[in-house]
C-alpha cells in the first residue's frame, strides 16, 4: 500500500469520528479535507461520507454506518 493510501485511510480513519477535525489532504498536503454525507437509496442503514479537499478537489469516500439513524 502506497503512502497516499495510508494517508487517504487515516484521515478517513479521523474523519469518521469526527466531521469538524482538521486534516489535511493527503494529495496536496496543502488544503484540508470537508465532509459531506449523503444517504445510499434503498439501504438506510448506510451513508457515503465525502471527504474533499478544498485546495485540490480531490475526494474519496467512506461508505458507513449511518450515525442520524435512529
């Protein structure tokens, strides 16, 4: 596993746990990352989290647990 995957899974890794930490893009190591959640359709159990640089634009995305669901 390259450095950038390492780097893409820790802020992921962060980022999961807390949407408002600071972390910066594993690309550009320039801008920092923003989360956006989006719902799946047809599986309300899980959600996509974005997670995009503000520099670079460049993203990836975590499919989880859906933490709004009750």
């Amino acid at each position: 596993m390259d450095s950038k995957a390492r780097k893409w899974i820790a802020a992921a890794n962060v980022l999961r746990e807390n949407t408002s930490a600071i972390v910066i893009c594993p690309e550009c190591n320039v801008g920092h990352l923003h989360v956006k959640d989006e719902l799946i359709p047809n599986w309300d159990s899980k959600i996509d989290r974005f997670m995009i640089c503000d520099n670079c634009g460049k993203y990836n995305i975590l499919t989880m647990e859906n933490p709004h669901q009750e």
